[in-house]
C-alpha cells in the first residue's frame, strides 16, 4: 500500500474498513462462559475482545506481535529546543541496531519482532518556525516507510519513535490542532529545563502561528509541524487499518502523530490502543481530547515504543486467558446461584 | 521456617532484616549511566533498584519467578454473603490443578512456576459472626503452610488466593483495622448486590463489633477475622522476607492479609509490591492506607494472584532493561549537553 499525494491520503482515510462485529460477536459470547465472576479479568477481557475485531479472527491471536521504530531529525533542534544534540538520533539507532536500547531489551522480553526505520537521518525537516517542515513529496515518502513496514502477517504492532527535537514537533501538532497554550502542550522531552523550556514553549507557539492559516486538517498539520518519524507512524496505523492489524501504540509524541489522523478522519484510531499515559507533559491532556484510556501509567517517558512493548504482555495475557480458560461446563463448576 | 505461637510470630516480626542498602546503591548507580535520559523509565527503574534491595543482589534477577494460591473456605458463607457457593471453591482448585483457570493461563504467559495450596478445605473457618474465625494452633498451622510454599531459590513471589467468601474477610479485618463504616470496606466481591448486599456488610459490621476489644494488633485482626488462605498469605510474605524473596501480592484480598502485618509491625511489606489496584471496594482505600502504589490498574478483580502474575512481565522488563541497556560509554552516544 501507498498514498500518492495528500489528497490520495484523504481519500484513503474515508475508506478506512470497520471492525470485524462477527469476531467480535464470537468474543463477546465466550467471556461471559469462562470460569471467573462475570467482568473480573476487566480491561484484559475488553483487549481480548478489541483484538477479535481489529484482526477479523476470533479467537484472537498474538503469536506476531511487532515493533517499529522510526528515527527522524528536526531542523527545530538548531533553535535549541533539546537537551541533547541531534547526532543523538542516529547514535541511539546504532544502538537499536546494536541491541543495547531500552526498546530491545523490552522486545525479547515480551518476544516481538523489532525492526528500526531511519528516515533521512542526515536530511532533517526544515525549521519549522520558518517553513513547513516537510513539502507534501517529502510527506508522501515518509507516509508510504510507514505503510511499507506492516506486513500482513501480524497480530499487533508496536509503533515507537525517536528523534531528537520531536517532543517539540509534537507539542505543536497538539497546540495547532487543539488550542490552547503553547507552555499546555511543551513538556522537558529529554529534560530541558529553565531559559531552554522557555525558547521551546516560544518554538512552539511560533510554529503554530506562522502555519495556522496553512492548517485545514490533521494532515496539514503533520507536514507542517512534524517530521517524517511522525508521518511514518501515521502511515504505519492507517497501513495496519488496512491490513487488519491492531495498533498499540507508545506515548505522547507517536500518540500526537496519531491525533493528526484522528483529526482529519474522526475513528481512524478505533483500531489503535495507547500503551501507557506518558510523564512528558501534554499526553494526558491529549489522551483525553482523544478519548483514548492507557493501558499503563509507569512514568514512563524514553519513546522508542517502549511503553508500547510493554503493553504487550497484558495483550498477550489477555488472549491467553480468552483462548485457554476452561468454560463452567468444561470444568463443571457452579456458576452463580441466581 | 516456622512459628510457633502468635507471640513468636509478633517476635520475629520485630527481627525482620532490612534491605541490602550495598545492592541498592549499585542499582542505583548503574541507573542513570543507562542510554536514555535520566528517569525515563519511570517506575521500571524503581523496580529493579528495589528487586535488588530486597534480593539482596545486584544485578537483579528474574528467572525464576513463583505463584503461590493459597485457597481456604470461611463459616461465614453460611451467613449468604457470596453469590458463589463453597463448593466453587474446591472447584476451582481442581481447575488450578487441570490447568484451565485465569491463573494457570497468566502462569504460562509469564513463564511463572505455579502452586496450588488448598488448606483445610473441608473445614470452614468459624462463622466470624459467631466465634474467632481462627483458633490460635489453626491460625499457627494456616501460617506456617504459607511459610512452607516460600522456597529460597525464587526471583520474586506472586501471591494470590482463592476462597468463596473471602472479601467478607478481607473487608472485615481492614474496618477492624481501620475503623470508618463496614460499607466503606465492602464490596461485590464475585457479585453479590441488592439485599445480599445489605447482609454482607451487615455481616462485616457484626464481625468487627464481635470480636473488636480483643483485636489489639494486625495479627489478631487475621486470626478473629481471616481465613486460612488470608494467613498464609501473611506467612508467605514473613518467610519470604527472611528469605531475601521479594513479595508481589495481588488485590484486595491479599492485600488485607498483608496490612495485618503492616499493623502489627510498621515496615513489614516494605519488601513488597501491590501488584494492581483491584475493582473491589476498598482496595484505594486500603492502598492509600498502606501508602502502596499498584503498579496496574485495569479493573480486574479476580482473586487468584491474576494481578500479580500479570505484573511479572513488568518486573521482567524492568530487570532486562537495567541489566541488558548499553551505558552511555558503552555505546558511544553523547550524554546531555550539560
């Protein structure tokens, strides 16, 4: 799958196929025959029933999870909105390369296939303070890596980023897209702090009111605003739509990435799940404006799909109590007296 | 280990060792030399400093991580305060030992090593109502059967239980211990409401002002109030402390067992974790009193040790991460420019 402009994009996103309600249906039928008090394993029923929808399959399966990391680099860094320099980006995906990241440790944890996608490392967004940060070809490139790195082959996919500066990119798609003020959205990333919070809250602010007349849709707001790591993830989750892949998804800056979808297509993101309520500033907020409910809260705030590995393991139990408990009439227990 | 009386319980809880302050001071100096800024791990950086404090080794380890369900039956069941008869409970046990219940399902998911330990099961506790659930050598033999299941070799142990009946218990030993009405403490348990509702927290409330003046501590809070189960969970958590094991109890149940420790001895559960905040009533309360933080919170309310199996995978990750992640000399990336 690819999109070959904006508009192709917006088409796309009007066809976005719906939830499998046979599945679903066949979910919801076996829970309520499974050896526990009606409701009692909570949000692992309801991931258990999520999954037999988005998959199309019941009953669901988790034997594929994957993870993908998008790396990119912001011309924004120059304005010095981050603690650490941008040669930081390709640097941690040697290490992702390497095995030594957070994110891999987490996928052999959890047994998820990890692969790492470096966009332009060397080409970073134009400074968004003064031009859109990528032309609509520069977009439709980045979107198509998204799309291009779900294989139909899977039972969930993780989506994760990392870029220096993209906490930046990130706070203005929410500022543009949900008002507000800047210094609502602008949190430390990877611990800024003092006069360098204050010039990334301005960044912020001017990013958004240079491009605010240019911005119509979500969309516009992500080729504005963003960067290719971000339009990745979005062509990422509109790719697994398509495919009927469930989408776990990490923390505030691919949940931003996220919102621009959501923004311009109201449901884009029924298939997608937010993995854990960041501590970066903002995501709760946006969380909310989303309607979307974490699966974890840890203080967690690295990126890299981190929390989203992690929520693997409550997808994988879930499916693994939906699909292994015995019913009350296999293993003739009593249900309840009523 | 064993005790022999509850006097020599209340001794050796006074001789409780600490933690391993050498272990914890080098987890926490490998911490923030780890490729990522500093604290981004949030809560999982927290559990691989206290798995070290608390194993009494650095790095920590988590190979081999144990269950333990400790199921009991309780008189006041008699009372109609459980929308589940006693049978259900050796029921259940017959499907932890099939292998087709919640738990058997998380246990394999998590690669946790499971035991069953079903005590007494045709001989109830008292009716609380009536009489001390408990005789002192019953509470002594419950106890030291919790003790038993606590093996040395064990990374971190996950503690859960399994007794119709059992959150009247729980219920009444936190108002015993903690005062406010029966009602704030009681909850649906497997889903009791309406009038049943009403005789359960009646039930709870009879229980406390029963046996109130001779509660002067947490132990005799479990002993007039408990069930066998809720007591060996409490030996389990004391053997495990002596054996450098660190504790992940469940829900409300397990976490009732351990506040009486907590009462009877300040610092008791500090080499514990609660594993999730349970969807029965009283459990917030009970962790807030406890000054716990759960480390999940997805509505579950099943009993069994469900939550703290689940809770294994992020105890995993934490370890895998501390112990796998490149420094940043290691891998060559720039630390913060500061």
């Amino acid at each position: 799958m690819t999109i070959s402009s904006l508009d192709d994009l917006r088409a796309q996103l009007r066809q976005l196929p719906g939830p499998d309600n046979q599945a679903l249906e066949k979910a919801n039928a076996r829970e309520p025959q499974l050896t526990k008090p009606p409701g009692s394993l909570g949000r692992l029923e309801q991931l258990a029933a999520w999954l037999s929808a988005w998959q199309g399959t019941h009953p669901p399966r988790m034997e594929r999870p994957r993870a993908r990391v998008f790396a990119g680099n912001h011309g924004v860094v120059g304005k010095g909105v981050s603690a650490y320099p941008s040669e930081v980006t390709q640097q941690m995906v040697y290490g992702f390369e390497a095995g030594t990241a957070a994110i891999n440790q987490l996928c052999k944890t959890f047994d998820i296939e990890l692969q790492v996608v470096a966009l332009d490392l060397d080409r970073p967004t134009a400074d968004f303070t003064q031009a859109a940060a990528l032309t609509e070809a520069e977009f439709v490139d980045a979107f198509n890596a998204g799309m291009d790195a779900v294989p139909a082959e899977t039972d969930l996919i993780c989506l994760g980023e990392m870029g220096i500066g993209n906490t930046t990119s990130a706070a203005a798609i929410c500022h543009a897209l949900y008002g507000g003020h800047a210094a609502d959205w602008t949190g430390a990333g990877t611990g800024v702090a003092g006069a360098a919070m204050d010039i990334k809250i301005a960044v912020v602010g001017d990013g958004v009111t240079r491009h605010q007349a240019a911005i119509h849709d979500g969309i516009d707001a992500l080729r504005h605003l963003g960067g290719r790591e971000l339009v990745a993830i979005a062509g990422a989750i509109v790719a697994a739509r398509q495919n009927r892949v469930p989408v776990m998804i990490d923390g505030f800056i691919s949940s931003a990435a996220a919102a621009a979808l959501e923004a311009s297509q109201p449901g884009a993101l029924d298939h997608c799940q937010i993995a854990h309520a960041s501590a970066e500033k903002g995501h709760r907020q946006l969380l909310e404006v989303l309607n979307k409910q974490p699966l974890l809260d840890l203080g967690m705030r690295l990126g890299e799909g981190s929390g989203a590995a992690l929520a693997v393991g409550l997808v994988r139990a879930a499916v693994d109590c939906h699909r292994g408990m015995a019913t009350f009439a296999e293993a003739g227990v009593s249900d309840k007296e009523d």
